[in-house]
C-alpha cells in the first residue's frame, strides 16, 4: 500500500485527496513525444493553473504540498516537452505543487547541485513547502502510480530509465530525479556547491544521506519508469573524482549552510516560476 510509504504533508480530514489515478494501470505507460504541443498560456487557462506553476486542487484537501525544482540551461525545447507532460500528470495526482525552474547564468560550468540548493532556499522564501522532488528537465515520469510527493525515507524515483534499459546501474545511484522532505534535506546540509561540471554531485548527495543515517526507499521498477529526452551527452568534469575524495569533510560547512549566490532575473511565467540565478 502506497499510503503507507508516503509522508503526508497534511493531516488526514473529511474530504482528504486521494492520491489515486483514476483507475489507470500501472502498466499503462505514457510516451511524451506523442503528445501534442499547447500554447503555454493556452494551457494555463484550460488546467487552471496560476502564473509562476501553481495548482492545487479545488474540491478536495489535498495531502501533499510539493516544490519541484528544475536546474536549468540551455534546454528549451526539452522544457517545453516536459512542461506540456507533467502539469496533466501532477494534477492527476492530486497535489498542491508548484514548479521552479532555476536557470544557471552563463560563464562557469553548470553546477546542477548548487542550482538545487537555490531553487531549495528561493521556495523556501515563498512558501512553507513541506516536500521537494529534484530533478532534470530531461526526465519523463512514465506512469501515473510515481507519485510526486514525499516518502518517509528520502527516495530515488528515476531508477528505471529508457536509457539504462530499465535497470538501476549501481544501486548508490540517488541521480535524476529524487523527492525528499524539507527536513530530510536539511539535515544532511543540502547538496554541495563544488561541483562544477557533469558528474558526482549526486553521488556526494548519497554519501550525506548514508553520513547522517538515512536509508533511501525506491518504488519498484515497473512504477519508476522514465524517458529520458534525447540531447548530446556531456563531457564528465575532471574535478569530480578530487571533490569525491574529500567529500565528508566538507559536509556541515559546504551546502545550505554556506549557500552564496544572486537572483539575477525572475518571473512567474504561466506554467513554472522562473529564477535566473549566478552562482
Ligand atoms: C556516474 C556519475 C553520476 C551519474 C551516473 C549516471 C561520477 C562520479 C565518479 C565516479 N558519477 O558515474 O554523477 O549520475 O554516473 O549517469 O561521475
């Protein structure tokens, strides 16, 4: 039972949501590329959405409230394919969520951990969010039964991928997309901000987990299906194997705790607030 894994957000009450999918099986998988292209502001207005990606169900309490939060740059047309999928799919699920995408100002190299931790503490400014689900544009939740809220144990939700045939390739690997609480996230100081460049940020963020005690949870393979939207692979960082090595020093004075950056630019656009950070 799925109810029993999930850390609710709110109390149970008369007229709680459910969390189920309209009777839609499991197997029933969803290919993004099939489905067609809105107009953004189009679909604002048709799913009742409020500018900066805001929802929450209207004729139900809903049980989780959920800041999904999407380092970004340079991946338009992928943003625009997961933007169009993942709203019908959030709202299926019954969530009070709202989507941040947080954009890296050009010059260094992309440091999707530190954009994590923006995106963290710029939510955290503008609501109580009680859960954050971190994860890449790129990746496509594939059944409705992946529920985007938070489990009582910190949750690797992308450990099935089209492009790892299916399989988890390590099972240390917490990359992809992940769904943790606020205080789970917390308390492991967040993400490290070394991590300049493709790789082993995310493999630091498992040695935090593991550091401070926390087993991760995983939804069976069949539930945690992905597509992952075809680009040119990156070129790993040189620097990621010496940041790994001397990673548990780093972990009370490198994260949340000395979180430095500036908001450049941002607006509430109609499908996801979005943040232009330097960092
Ligand atoms: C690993 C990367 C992860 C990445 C996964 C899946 C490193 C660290 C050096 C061992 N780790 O190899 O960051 O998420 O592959 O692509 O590169």
């Amino acid at each position: 039972n799925i109810y029993d894994e999930m850390e609710r957000s709110y109390p149970p009450r008369d007229n709680s949501c459910t969390i189920s999918v309209n009777g839609r099986r499991s197997s029933q998988l969803f290919y993004p590329e099939e489905h067609p292209r809105e107009d953004p502001v189009a679909m604002a207005r048709r799913l009742g959405i409020l500018p900066g990606g805001q929802w929450k169900p209207l004729n139900c309490h809903p049980l989780f409230n959920v800041a999904i939060i999407l380092p970004y740059r340079n991946r338009q047309s992928q943003l625009a394919v997961f933007m169009n999928y993942i709203h019908p799919f959030l709202q299926a699920q019954n969530l009070d969520y709202r989507i941040f995408v947080i954009e890296q100002s050009p010059m260094r190299e992309f440091n999707r951990a530190k954009l994590f931790n923006v995106g963290y503490a710029e939510a955290t400014k503008v609501n109580d969010f009680h859960c954050f689900i971190f994860q890449d544009v790129d990746l496509i939740p594939q059944n409705p039964d992946n529920i985007y809220a938070c489990t009582k144990m910190p949750r690797h939700m992308s450990s099935s991928v089209n492009t790892f045939r299916y399989n988890l390739p390590y099972t240390g690997l917490f990359g992809g997309a992940i769904a943790l609480t606020r205080k789970q996230f917390e308390r492991v100081n967040g993400f490290s901000n070394v991590f300049y460049g493709w790789g082993g940020e995310d493999d630091d963020f498992y040695s935090r987990l593991q550091s401070r005690g926390f087993q991760i949870t995983r939804f069976g393979p069949d539930v945690a299906q992905y597509y992952m939207l075809t680009h040119k692979k990156e070129s790993p960082s040189t620097a990621r194997f010496a940041n790994l090595e001397n990673s548990a020093r780093r972990y009370d004075t490198d994260g949340l705790s000395n979180l430095e950056y500036r908001v450049l630019n941002h607006q509430l656009r109609p499908l996801y607030s979005w943040i232009l950070a330097d960092v």
